[in-house]
C-alpha cells in the first residue's frame, strides 16, 4: 500500500530481524521484491531507535514465540507506544512510561488466556502502573470479540482509571496532527 502497488519507491519499514530475514525454518516475512520498492528498512532489537523525519521510533520488548519481536514507542510532539503480540514483562515498564497514548494488543477477555499474549487483566493492572493518557485496545481474538471489546474497555477503565477505548475498523484518534498519519 505504501508503494501504490509497488509502483513508486517510498516508505519505510522499520521491523524485527525475523520479519526481515526468517529463521528456525521459516522464509521471511517481506519477500526481496518488496523490501527493494521501500525508500529504506530497518531492523531493530529492543532498545535500538531510529529516526523517519522527525519522529524518533524505539524499539520495546516483548514476550512471544517470534524471539526478536518488538514493540514501539513513537517520539514527536507526542508519544505513542505499541505492544505488539506479547506478554506483559518486567522489562517494558521503562519504555511505556510518559505516553500521551498506548495501543495495545489485547487478544483475550477476562478470565480467558492464552500463552504469550495479553488479556483485559494483564492490560489493566499494566496501564495502572504506567499511568498513558489514553489506551486504545485492539487486536481482538474471536473470544473478545464475543465478550464485546467495549465492554472489556469500560472495565479496564473502571479497575484503571485510565481512559480505554476498544478500537474499529476506521476508527482515528487524533492526538495529534504531527502524527496523526501513525494512527
């Protein structure tokens, strides 16, 4: 989509060295032919930043079966993180710290778990330490599909104390206009 149909050379994609490259048997995620139509890519490990114009992009942990999955954190006149597929470790409470937003990938309800991902527990005793101006919970599994993700958000909310919002398919938040294109 960023290349119009791999018809002018521009974007760039910031990603793990396992979307790049493959590993353990599986063939990578962007093919040659892709990653050639991009103005540049990049790998990442947690901790590593980069920079696209004036938008700073660190690199976060995360628990999951991919070993160099990563999240972000997005710098600019705001700061966004994002969580990727994980769950919750002691070592992503120093980068999500000071976010004016924080998208997380929530894929199960309460009461409901799956290995190395997210539910509307973790995420809440998570967001009630690191304290972001605004969550926005997406990445839903059909489980918290069924539950009503709205619902799940209005709990997180309430056991929280922080402003949650279940996202849609189209939805936008601006947050603001230097980097409403992120979201």
């Amino acid at each position: 989509a960023m290349t119009g149909g791999v018809k002018k050379k521009r974007g760039v994609l910031i990603a793990s060295e396992f979307v790049i490259k493959g590993g353990d048997g599986f063939r990578p995620a962007v093919s040659e032919y892709h990653l050639k139509t991009l103005e540049r890519y990049e790998t990442l490990k947690p901790g590593d930043t980069t920079k696209i114009g004036n938008i700073t992009v660190t690199a976060t942990p995360t628990k999951h079966r991919e070993p160099s999955g990563i999240g972000f954190i997005l710098e600019g006149s705001s700061r966004i993180g994002y969580t990727s597929d994980s769950e919750i470790i002691d070592e992503m409470y120093k980068y999500f710290k000071d976010l004016d937003c924080l998208i997380a990938n929530v894929l199960r309800p309460r009461g409901r778990t799956w290995p190395e991902h997210m539910n509307t527990e973790d995420c809440a005793r998570f967001v009630s330490k690191i304290r972001p101006k605004l969550l926005i919970i997406q990445h839903f599994g059909m489980l918290m599909l069924r539950a009503n993700p709205k619902k799940e958000a209005e709990w997180i909310e309430k056991e929280s104390g922080v402003k949650t919002v279940a996202a849609e398919d189209g939805m936008r938040i601006e947050i603001d206009r230097g980097l409403e294109r992120f979201l």
